[in-house]
C-alpha cells in the first residue's frame, strides 16, 4: 500500500482488523492465519500525523484467490523443497540478573541479510518498543534483551522476524517468532481485606462455620508460586483456644462450645498466608480478623431486693405507688435483657398493674382500681419477672428458678361518701301496678360507720320519673302506673340513678334498673266475626289474638254465654288459641249471632259476637254473590236521577186518577172457589198456580222469617209473597213425620179444609222435597254435579209495599195510602208533597 501518496507525514499507522500488520513502507502481513469466511474480508488502515493533526484512511478488500487446476501425474514425483528457517521458542526468566544485553535467540536466512524485529506482548502489552525491550543484529540475526522483564507486566512476546536483500527484497516469509518470560516467585500473596469482621452466637456448638479468609497471589496461576496455605498465628484474648481456620479453604470454625459473651464479647485473630503451598521458603502475609460474640439470653434476670413496701390512699385510681429494679448480665437493649413483670399473686381483683419503663428497664407498678380501707387495709404482691426472648439455657449450666419478689401495700384511710350496696340493684315490677305501690328498698351505708344512718337519698331531675325514692327510709314507690309498651321504655326497663348524702356532704351513687314484667291489660279478641256456613255444616275455626305476652295470652279458654245458642251450637279445642264452632244438629238456614267469650291465661276474658250466616248453598261464595246483588250500592248518574223524578211525578198523576175513577166507595176483592175469578193476582213468583189458591188464605204466625217464602195478608185480604227462614226437607218433618195436612193444621188450631191450601202450606211442604230432588239429580253416578237438569233459582227479593198501582189494585178506600210512609227518604219529599194530609 503506498502510504506516502496518501499522507506524508504519517507518523502512527495502524489497522482495523488485529489479524493484519502494516509496516511503514507500507507491506501488509498477517500476525495469525487467516481464513476468509466470504469471498471479500475488508479492513482499514489509519493513517495520523500528530503535527499536522490530520487523519486519513485506507480501506483495503482481501478477495480469494481461485485455485488453478492441475493435471496430476500418474506417478506422484518427490520434489525438494526449500529449507524454512524457524527458531524454536525462546524462553526468559522473569527478573533475570543479565548480564544485559543478554541475547535470546538467532534467526537466519540463507537468502537474505538483513533482519528487522516487529514484537507485541500477550500480557498488558504494546505493540512496538518505546523503551526498547528487544533488538536484533542486523547482520548476524541475533535477538538480544536489553534488561530484566517482569512477568506480572509482560507474561509473553510474539516476535515477527523480517529477513530481507540489500535491495531491499525479501525473499523470505516474516516468521513469528515466540519470547516466553518464565515466573519467578516474586509476589508475596496477599489478603483481599485489610479486617475481616465476623459474629457468632454465645454458646455455639462446635463445627459451626463463622466465614471465610480469601487471599491472592499475583504469580502465575496453578504453580506452587500461587499455591496458598493459611493458619492462625494468635488470638486474643488466648484463652481458650475457641476457633480453627482451614488451611486450604480459609473457613474459620467454632473449636469451643464455651463462647460466653459476658466473660469475652469479641476476640481478634491475627492469620497467616503463604504461598509455594506452606512451605517455610514461601512468602507469606498476615491479616487481621475480629470475631463479636453476639448475645443470647443466657442469663435470667433477677430483682435487686426480695422485699418492698409502699403505701397508697383508698380510692386513688392510675396513680403510680412504686419501681422495682433488676440485674440481667445479657446486653444491655436486647431481647435477653428487657424485663417483663408480672403479678403472680394478691391481684384477683386486678386492682394493680405493673408496666416495664423501656428507659431505666425498672417496672413500675400502679393502682388501677381504687382500693377500700374498710375491706382490706393492706395488700401483698407477688411480682415474677422474665425476658421478652425466651431463655437459653448455657451448656453445662442448670436450670435456673423464676426471680420473684414481694411487695407490702398499706392502704390509708379517707373519709369517703356512702356507698351504695349493692351498687346496681334491680327490681322487678308487674304492669300496670297502682300508683303508690312499694316496689323495694335501696339503701347506702358509711364506710367508715358501716350503718346509714343520717344519709339522705334523692333522684336527680331529668330521669326516668315514673319512680321516687323516699329521702330518709330510702324506700322505692311507683308513682305512674307502669306500662312496658311505651316508647320511654327500653326492652321494658329504665335505670335510674340515686344519689346518697351523708352529713358531712359527701355524695355516693348507685343505679336502680326497674324492669317491668309483662301483665294481663288486654283481653282475647277473635280476629275474624264474619262466617258462612253452607249445607254441609262444615266447622268454622275460631282464632283469637291477645296482646299481653306469656303467661297471660294462651291457651285460650272459648265459651258460648247464650244458654239457647249453646244448646244449638258446640265448642271444639283445636290448640291453644283456635278452636272449632259447629251445631249440634240440623238447624234453621238464617243468619246466628252467636256470643261467645275468650278467656286468657291469665283469667281475663273478652265478649266477642261470631255472626254466622247459615245458607242454603254448596260453596260460601254462591251466598256471598247473593248477598252483594241485594246489598250492592247503586251509584245514579244525573240524568237517571232525573227519570226518577219523572217517573215519581207520573205516579203521583195515575193515583190521583185512580182515587178520582173509583170514587169514595171501599172495593172489595173476594177470591171466589178458582181463586182466579178472571182478573189478575198480586204474585212475585212463578208458583203456585190458580188451583191452590184459596179465600181462606191465613197468615204466618213466623214473623222472624228472613229465608224462604211466607204469605203477607191483611184487611184487604191481599196476599203478597215475602222472604222468610228457609225450610229444609229434614225442618218440615220436625220431631216426626209431617205431612201436609199436619202443617195446614198450624199450631195445632183447627182450620177449615176446604181441600184447597194456602200457598205457604203448600210452599212448607213441597219446597224441602223438591229442593232435594232436584238435588239429587243434578248428580251422575260418580257423585258429580250434571249441567243438563234443572238448576234452583234463588230469591230475587220482595215486592214493593205499595202493590200493584192500576185499577184493579186491592185497596179498601180511596185513601189507603199508608204505604207512603214507608217509602225511601228521596221519595218522601215528593210524596209529602202531592197527598194532602
């Protein structure tokens, strides 16, 4: 490469790639073989004049010659080559003494002249000779060290040896040429710490490792130069032996099982290393190593004195009334040293406490319930101590006893107020009690008198004031009556608190908890009064609900107060507050208000009325329909109100024409034998017809009918069909068999048979049978109601009291016409108003 083209004043020269040389004419070599990995390998040369201060490069690509191809013989042909020259390796020992310079090795060429050395280091290294290390001969190829070389710096040299013409041709190949300096035991071996600190626990078994001592040697490696040994030279203090160090592995170990921190809590060991592998012509370095002896605790605490005593006023609370020390040999601050005290006995009452100052470690022991002189006029403690780490027990040592201590309280004496025994006292009242009833005594006595005389006992304002408290007798009374249900109440209590003074103005208190105890206020009730009993009779249940709570609430007692209802109805138990009500036989349809009182657990009892609606249906619901199309309210809209009275006023013309037509004269109806006689009858059902009706009709003597039917007559010997009881078939036939002419008879009173009936004999008689009939064939053979026969109708209600209004009406005189004063209250106005009084 000319380098001169590129930079004249280059004076450092050097490349990219380690594995090329680059002289300064320019020739490039390889220190090492190279092999190509591709077909081109580039690398640079950097060229710099330190003068100048300029820098150039030369990027150089290295391609692969190709391989010409040969023709081989077919007899290989021995050839002679020529001889290479290549010195073995050389060898230097380290700090050699010379004489200088001192010569190594020679290389020579038998084509050449002229030698020229490049060398670098393998250690540190440089890459050419400031200071002028090696020199070869130009002539002879002698190589010649100039002075002692130290290993440590340069472990080795590569010497490339250059043979050339006095043209300057160089026919040979550069030959690398190997310069190995030889060690020599110079370097000392030396520790990696100047102090080498480490702990250990007191009382350690022995074996047990506590670190580890390193050391170096700067020599070369794996040679007895760098082959170290270490031991212990001292120990203080160095009594007894207690550690061993290893010789190879530098491992410090505890050779005593008596390491007592308090008797020795460090010790210093001065060691020893030493190369070409202990032997006494070895070099050797010593080094310091300090063991602590870390705390355990070893060692009980115990108190300074067996015995103490201290006094303390009654009644003084968190007051501090004596310290207690103690000795413990462990370090000062550790676990095995803090104290912890502990009240062993003379404390059930937990009146004192003892607490540990973290400061002077002393405990400090402390009232924290006041005490009574008049009880006890001086206590003995029992105070224990320990650590807050548990106890080690030393080897060969014996187990130690727990350090305790005793500790005399004298309790002085003060004049204090009353007190209250007991100081909360509970009384249990009944509800409801009579204002003024004693329900108890509190009392307080004097501590120092132990009897109450001259105290005094008042209720401060702003409590529960259903209570007073008698000022001198202390005696309680009631002065409301007590009701638990009341929202002043907690869960039926209140505490009360009392004061005491005695003569000297000294005040005590105590609480008074009144508790209420339930009582019986209220009476049973029965929740539901409203029933419907059907055709099948089936028992109604009866519950009834009382608000006191046990033992005045269940089981209740169920009684039916009404003599002739309880021979028509029973009583049946079903638990403890619902029974059963049933008949006792076939009764009447109707509707039964039946008294019946509840009486409580307690002896209270209550009146309660069932109304019980007897009905002639299978299910309640077929009366309840009935009974809201009778009872129904009707809301009228304007205009229907207005046909009302239209329709009113209409009436009001037609009976005045009527009263007109037929004069003054009193019409007569007589029902003739047809009981038709061809004109029409007043009849609001669809039966009987006319061959049963007769003149002689009686009326019914029932007058409390309300099911069924009945014939209404009077004066005008009209007939109307009116709603009256109900007659079962089972009702007509009575105590015996009845028949229709035992029923037309009535009561037993002759009457006149005229072979025709009253349409209420024949109704008494036929309706029963019919309605079982008809019953009956309402079933199939399984017992279950058939759609295709004829259904029972029920009553549609009566008619009006004023009749019919044409005609022919049934009226005596023209001024028959009380009817009006039954009319509604909307139609009184307007008939008041038109008949004339």
């Amino acid at each position: 490469v000319d380098l001169k083209e590129c930079l004249k004043s280059a004076e450092f020269i050097s490349s990219s790639d380690g594995n090329f040389k680059v002289l300064e004419d320019g020739s490039v070599y390889t220190t090492s073989a190279v092999s190509l990995s591709a077909e081109k390998n580039t690398f640079t040369i950097l060229l710099k004049s330190i003068q100048e201060h300029v820098q150039k490069k030369i990027h150089v690509s290295l391609v692969q010659e190709e391989k010409k191809k040969t023709r081989h013989a077919r007899d290989t042909v021995l050839k002679r080559s020529k001889r290479r020259w290549g010195p073995i390796p050389s060898v230097m020992i380290e700090n050699s003494l010379g004489p200088f310079p001192l010569q190594i090795q020679q290389v020579q060429s038998d084509t050449a002249q002229n030698y020229t050395i490049y060398y670098s280091a393998s250690g540190p290294g440089i890459d050419q000779d400031p200071k002028g290390l090696f020199y070869i001969e130009r002539e002879t190829g002698n190589i010649f060290a100039t002075r002692a070389i130290d290993r440590e710096q340069y472990p080795s040299f590569q010497i490339i040896c250059f043979a050339t013409t006095p043209d300057g041709y160089s026919p040979e190949i550069p030959l690398v040429h190997t310069i190995r300096i030889e060690d020599d035991n110079d370097n000392a071996p030396y520790f990696t710490q100047d102090l080498f600190e480490f702990s250990v626990l007191e009382n350690s078994k022995t074996g047990v490792v506590i670190g580890k001592v390193t050391a170096e040697d700067r020599d070369e490696p794996y040679t007895l130069h760098t082959t170290l040994k270490y031991r212990i030279v001292s120990q203080n203090p160095p009594v007894p032996p207690a550690f061993s160090l290893h010789g190879d592995t530098g491992v410090i170990t505890v050779s005593s099982p008596q390491l007592d921190r308090e008797m020795v809590s460090s010790y210093t060991l001065l060691t020893e290393v030493r190369d070409m592998a202990g032997q006494p012509f070895g070099l050797c370095t010593t080094g310091t190593v300090v063991i602590k002896i870390d705390d355990t605790n070893d060692n009980a605490p115990s108190f300074k004195q067996i015995h103490y005593e201290t006094r303390v006023e009654e009644n003084r609370v968190n007051v501090e009334i004596l310290r207690v020390s103690v000795v413990d040999l462990d370090e000062p601050g550790s676990p095995g040293s803090v104290a912890v005290y502990e009240i062993i006995r003379g404390n059930d009452d937990r009146s004192f406490e003892i607490t540990t100052d973290k400061t002077t470690n002393e405990g400090i022991l402390c009232v924290v319930k006041g005490l009574d002189y008049e009880s006890a006029k001086q206590r003995i403690l029992v105070i224990a101590v320990n650590n807050e780490a548990p106890y080690m027990l030393a080897p060969y040592s014996q187990q130690l006893s727990q350090s305790t201590s005793s500790v005399t309280v004298h309790v002085l004496d003060v004049d204090e107020g009353p007190v209250f025994k007991p100081c909360h006292l509970r009384i249990d009242v009944k509800e409801c009690e009579d204002i003024g009833t004693s329900i108890g005594k509190y009392l307080a006595e004097d501590p120092e008198t132990g009897n109450s005389e001259g105290i005094c006992y008042r209720i401060p304002p702003g409590q529960c004031n259903w209570i007073s408290i008698d000022e001198k007798s202390g005696e309680v009374r009631t002065v409301k009556v007590l009701d638990r249900d009341l929202p002043e109440m907690r869960r039926g209590q209140c505490n009360i608190t009392v004061l005491a003074i005695d003569r000297n103005g000294k005040t005590g208190t105590g609480t008074i908890q009144v508790v209420i105890q339930p009582g019986n206020k209220n009476y049973p009730r029965i929740t539901k009064t409203e029933y419907i009993m059907c055709r099948d009779r089936k028992p109604i249940c009866l519950t009834a609900q009382d608000d006191d709570q046990s033992p005045y609430s269940t089981p209740f007692v169920y009684r039916i107060t009404d003599r002739s209802l309880a021979s028509m109805w029973k009583i049946t138990r079903h638990n403890d507050n619902s029974v059963y009500l049933s008949p006792k036989g076939d009764i009447p349809f109707g509707i039964y208000s039946i008294p019946i009182s509840v009486m409580d657990n307690g002896g209270k009892a209550g009146e309660n009325y069932v109304r019980i609606n007897v009905c002639d249906c299978v299910t309640p619901t077929e009366c309840s329909e009935t009974r809201n199309r009778q009872q129904g309210n009707v809301t009228l809209g304007l205009w229907a109100i207005l046909a009302m009275i239209l329709g009113s006023l209409l009436l009001l013309l037609i009976l005045i024409t009527i009263c007109g037509c037929c004069g003054s004269g009193v019409m007569h109806r007589h029902v003739t034998d047809d009981c038709a006689n061809h004109n029409l009858i007043i009849s609001n059902t669809e039966a009987p017809g006319e061959e049963v009706m007769d003149h002689n009709i009686i009326p019914l003597q029932n007058t409390n009918d309300q099911g069924g039917y009945g014939i209404k007559t009077g004066d005008q010997q009209t007939f109307e069909m009116v709603k009256g009881r109900g007659h079962t078939l089972e009702s007509v036939k009575g105590g015996g068999q009845q028949t229709l002419g035992s029923v037309k008879e009535g009561g037993g009173q002759p009457m006149m048979d005229t072979c025709r009936y009253s349409y209420s004999e024949w109704h008494n008689f036929t309706h029963p049978r019919l309605g079982e009939k008809v019953h009956l064939c309402r079933q199939d053979e399984e017992q279950k109601h058939s759609e295709d026969y004829l259904l029972s109708y029920n009553y549609e209600g009566k008619g009006s009291l004023a009749g019919s209004v044409g005609c022919c009406s049934d009226q005596h005189e023209e001024e028959a016409l009380d009817f009006l004063d039954q009319l509604e209250p909307k139609f009184r106005t307007l008939a008041e108003t038109c008949v004339k009084r």
